[in-house]
C-alpha cells in the first residue's frame, strides 16, 4: 500500500469539538498503527464564520490532548499551505479543469430565481434539485448574461459525471466502518463548486486540498456521508484516485438527542475548564464507538493505539454518559504524579491565598484531597480550610461535633496540650496524636473516631476531609491554637 496519510479537517466556526477530538484522535491512532501520516488543515474558507480564537483553541486543544501533527499550518510539510484561505489561488484552477472535461458549468442563477425554484419543489412537496436551467447556455447568452453585470458560480453537473464513470445512477462505496453505503445521485442535485465571489464551496476545497495532499484515507463523522458521494463524483471527474472512506457513528447525549451545549459542556477547552484532565477526556473519546481487546478501560495514547483497528469500530452511534467521563476523570486524578496534578489544581485553588503555603506544602495538601473528586474545580472547596486564619462551618457540625459537651471536653484537653505537641516531627506529632486518642479512650470511652471528629471539626467545619496528619502539619501550632480556641469560645 501507498503511504498511508490521513487528516484532521476542523473548520474554525468554534472551539474544537469533543466529537471533532474524537475523529482526531482516531485518525491519528489509523496514522500511528499504519506508520502513516497525520496532518492539520485547517478549513477556513467560510470567512464570516470563521475567527482568528477559534484557530487557536483549535491548535491549543489538539496539542494538549496529545495528538502532534506531522504536517500542518504551523510546523509545514511538503503539500502546504495548510490552510484553506491560503489556497484560494488554487481551486479556480481545477474547476477550469472541470469547465473544460464538461463535468461543471457556469451558473447565472440569482439567489430570487434559485429561491423561487425551492419554493416550487415545495409547493410540489418534491424533494428540491436544481432545475440545471444554466447548463446548455449558448456563448452568447452568457455573454449576454455578463455584459448584464452577472458573474456566475461553477456547478458541477452531477449526471454527467455520473453516466461517464457508471451504469447505473446509484452510487456505492465501501465504507471502511460501515460496509456499502449507497445513493441514487438523481437525487443529489448539480451543486456549486464556486461561487460567484471565486471562493471554493467545502465539497470542493475538501476534494482537491485532499487529492493534493495525497490523503489516502478520509475518517470523518457520519454527518458527511452525503457529502462523500458529491466528492467521489468530483475525483472521477478530475480522474484522481479515489480515497478509502470511514464514517463514525454520531456522538449523541444521554437521552440520544444530539450533544449541546445544554447538556453541558462540548468543547474540549470547556471540559478542561472545569476541572477534567486531557488525558482522561482522550481516553474517553477513544470507548466512543471502540473497544480495547483485554475490556480493560484505562489506557493510554500509546496502549491504545497499540490495539486499535478502524474496522473494529462500531458504525452506530455512542453515547456521552457524563457519569462515566467523571469516574475516569477521578481516576486519572488518582494516579497523576503529584507535582503534575498540583500544577493543574492551581488555576481551580487560586481564589484562596496560595502564598500561605510552600510549594512542597501545596503537593501534600492536593495529595490529601483528590482521593475522591472527580474534577479539579471540587478542589476549591475541599482544600478551603488550609487557607486563612478562619472557617466556615458545614450545616449541623457545630451543634454536634463543638457544642456538645463532651466535644467541648475533648477540645479544652486538646488545648491543654498542644503546647506539647511537636509539629515540627511528623513521626512524633502522629504519636502525640495516638496517645491523645487513647486518653480519651481510657478514661471515658469514647472512640478515637469520635475524638478525632471533634478535632477535625474544629479545624476544618467539616466532618470528613484530608487526612488528620496532613491538616495539623500543614496548618501549624498556631492556626491549630487559634481555632481550637475559636471552638471552645
Ligand atoms: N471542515 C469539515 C468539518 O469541520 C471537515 C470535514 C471533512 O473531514 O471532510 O466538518
């Protein structure tokens, strides 16, 4: 086989798309199984729609997901320009080709008479193809029509590429995920190739940026099965090889309707955000539509792609389970080298005074709280009480884990020994604390759980939390003092 070389196609009219991420992540798997190629392009002809942010988050979020390019905008490569409106100069060329070969035509048409066509296919509840009125003008009626101040869009004539390559007017391909698709191309219509203004429409700049970038396999969504019979048509047309096809089913939302913006969030800038890591969101996009061989579901980029197979993934489509994504994030936060993970955390923890700890205190204080979150932006309230002199209580502990009597005791004692305690020696503080567990035990019988709530109580608001060691260390003698004392006032 050729040189397997694939490509990511984004259209800068947003941020990158989880979805777009997915068919990313799947070309560059096809890419690295093959010892192929994985180039960026990007595709921005559509000018009003298309922004100089949305291109960056474009970029910002495909390399923080991990999946370098080998060929693009930014890095070059043997094909480029890699971007579309650098290549304006380009299509008229091959649509010149086209006009010439008699498989596209010059179309007068105004918007009203093309809307006046549509109205009356629906008048007639037909299903609107273009009437094709353009495509038999005579030299001088189009030279009539020009000296009118008409400039005329290109078409391509969807017939006559379809009776020189085939017997029949159905179409096939074989799809490399969904087997034969088929299409009756009567019914497709002679689209534009061109516009009027000498701008290429998508079908078109997709087909030559592609057959000049020697693409040799297109994965892209589902979405795009019809548009692949309009470019199938052009590449015979223009005698190119054709490319092999995969459509990947649709990512849809938990109650199957498509993924939006209410259903939360769908950028992949957006995901990280709030709180999720990239590798994490990769691994998830990998499970939407395939499966690793050992069912194992943590992998990474390197084990997946490994495993993975194009002809092993599934043609439906997959759901977003939000649930799901979460669980994975709290396990890759599980897992994460600290130093790593405590970078992340920072931008989520920034409203509390991070100044009030050291570098070294920061890791252990984000090591003691990510046990059972499952994004990063939990870590603002759980790492709250390491910040500032005072707390905030949780409803209900004050009245029972400080007011209480016996909880009043077993602070009052505790006061009473601090002074004692080491907290500059861990090993020694940890006995200290042991020791003032089985006071409690001995005398009164009461639990070291229930002694050890009413510490933490005290010092935190809350009932549950970082481990007891790692709040005494990080705190101090004197913040511990401070609202120890505050409980017992
Ligand atoms: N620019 C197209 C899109 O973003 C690319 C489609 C394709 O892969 O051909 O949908």
């Amino acid at each position: 086989m050729d040189e397997v070389r694939v490509r990511i196609a984004p259209s800068p009219s947003g941020n990158l798309h989880i979805g777009t991420a997915r068919t990313a992540l799947f070309n560059y798997l096809f890419a690295k199984k093959n010892n192929g190629k994985y180039i960026l392009r990007i595709e921005d002809t559509d000018a009003e729609r298309t922004s100089q942010a949305y291109i960056d988050n474009i970029f910002d979020s495909l390399k923080a997901l991990g999946l370098k390019w080998d060929e693009g905008p930014d890095v070059g490569g043997d094909f480029g320009p890699y971007t579309q409106s650098e290549r304006f100069d380009i299509y008229p060329k091959y649509a010149q080709i086209l006009l010439d070969k008699g498989f596209a035509y010059e179309c007068f048409c105004t918007p009203e008479e093309l809307e006046a066509e549509k109205e009356e296919a629906s008048k007639n509840k037909q299903a609107y193809v273009y009437s094709k009125k353009c495509e038999n003008l005579t030299e001088s009626q189009k030279a009539q029509l020009r000296a009118e101040g008409r400039k005329p869009a290109v078409r391509f004539s969807v017939s006559k590429a379809q009776q020189a390559f085939h017997n029949s007017s159905i179409l096939h391909f074989d799809d490399l995920v969904k087997g034969d698709l088929h299409q009756d191309t009567s019914l497709i219509g002679d689209f534009v190739i061109m516009k009027s203004n000498g701008t290429p429409t998508y079908n078109f700049a997709v087909v030559i940026d592609d057959m000049l970038m020697k693409i040799s396999h297109i994965i892209r969504g589902e979405d795009h099965i019809s548009n692949t019979f309009k470019q199938i048509l052009i590449y015979e047309a223009l005698g190119a090889d054709i490319p092999k096809f995969g459509h990947l089913g649709m990512i849809l939302a938990p109650d199957r309707s498509k993924l939006s913006k209410r259903h939360g969030a769908t950028a992949v800038s957006e995901f990280v955000e709030k709180g999720y890591l990239t590798e994490a969101l990769l691994n998830f996009v990998a499970l939407l539509g395939w499966s690793p061989s050992d069912g194992a579901e943590i992998k990474t980029l390197d084990e997946i792609a490994q495993d993975f197979r194009i002809g092993e993934v599934s043609s439906s489509n997959s759901i977003f389970e939000y649930d799901k994504l979460n669980w994975m994030n709290g396990q890759y936060i599980k897992k994460m080298d600290i130093k790593e993970l405590t970078k992340l955390a920072i931008p989520f923890i920034k409203k509390h005074n991070l100044a009030e700890l050291t570098e070294e205190q920061l890791e252990k204080v984000i090591a003691a709280t990510r046990e059972p979150i499952t994004v990063l932006s939990e870590l603002e309230h759980d790492t709250s009480y390491f910040f500032g002199k005072d707390i905030e209580y949780d409803e209900g502990v004050k009245e029972e884990n400080i007011d209480t009597e016996q909880a009043q005791n077993i602070l009052k004692y505790f006061a009473s020994q601090l002074e004692t305690y080491d907290f500059d020696v861990p090993e020694k503080l940890h006995q200290q604390m042991a020791d003032f567990r089985t006071y409690f035990k001995e005398n009164y019988g009461i639990k070291p759980k229930v002694t050890m709530w009413t510490i933490r109580a005290a010092l935190t608001g809350r009932t549950r939390g970082a481990d007891m060691g790692v709040i005494l260390e990080v705190l101090g003698k004197d913040k511990v003092k401070y609202r120890i004392e505050k409980a017992i006032a």
